[in-house]
C-alpha cells in the first residue's frame, strides 16, 4: 500500500501461483509469488540481501511445476535457479549438476553434465 510503485513485472504461473519481480523498496528487486490474496503474496526469497537485489530474469518453465530463472549475487555474479513457486522454494542449481552457457546477448542454453 502507499503511493511508491514496486515495479512488479516478468509474470510467471507456476503450481497455480503468479511468480513475479518486484522490489519492496528495501531487498531490491527479488522474486516474489502470489496466491492472489495479501497474506499470500510474499517473496520468494531474498536471493541477494539489500539493494539492488538479485535482478531475476529469463524465466522458463519447466514441466509445469517449476521454474528456472538466472539471478545475480555480488558474490558470484549470474547463477541458476529453480522453484516450483512455494516461499522460500528458491534453490540454486550448484555446479557441476547444471552448466550455463550464454549463447547471444539474452539467450541462454542449459544442458545436464553427465
């Protein structure tokens, strides 16, 4: 509530809930998901304390249930993430189980390692 905006944007469903982005004006821009009521919006989780946030972005479903999406930390730069969309589900992909690979300026591959 209040008149600041929190810029919400890049809308996701996910096991029924509307994953988004926004910023609460303290954790900077996170990932947060909705049931559509107040008490059910809440963030996800706060992947890179403090301003300016995680940055989340290129989201892509997966399977229906989860979603994959690249955030940032001042301590690693660009890594992998995935949530089936319950609070706190937020769960970087560690090396070696996934690799990245930039293909472009905004496309991204990802591919299992054996």
């Amino acid at each position: 509530p209040g008149l600041d905006s929190s810029f919400p944007g890049t809308f996701n469903i996910v096991n029924g809930k509307l994953l988004f982005v926004a910023s609460n004006g303290t954790n900077g821009s996170e990932p947060w998901v909705t049931d559509g009521t107040e008490p059910g919006t809440v963030m996800l989780v706060d992947i890179d304390p403090g301003a300016p946030g995680s940055s989340p972005g290129d989201f892509k479903p997966f399977n229906s249930d989860k979603l994959f999406f690249f955030a940032n930390t001042a301590a690693a730069g660009q890594e992998l993430w995935i949530t089936d969309g319950t609070a706190g589900s937020g769960l970087r992909c560690d090396e070696p189980t996934a690799a990245i690979r930039s293909v472009g300026s905004s496309v991204r591959v990802w591919r299992a390692l054996r």
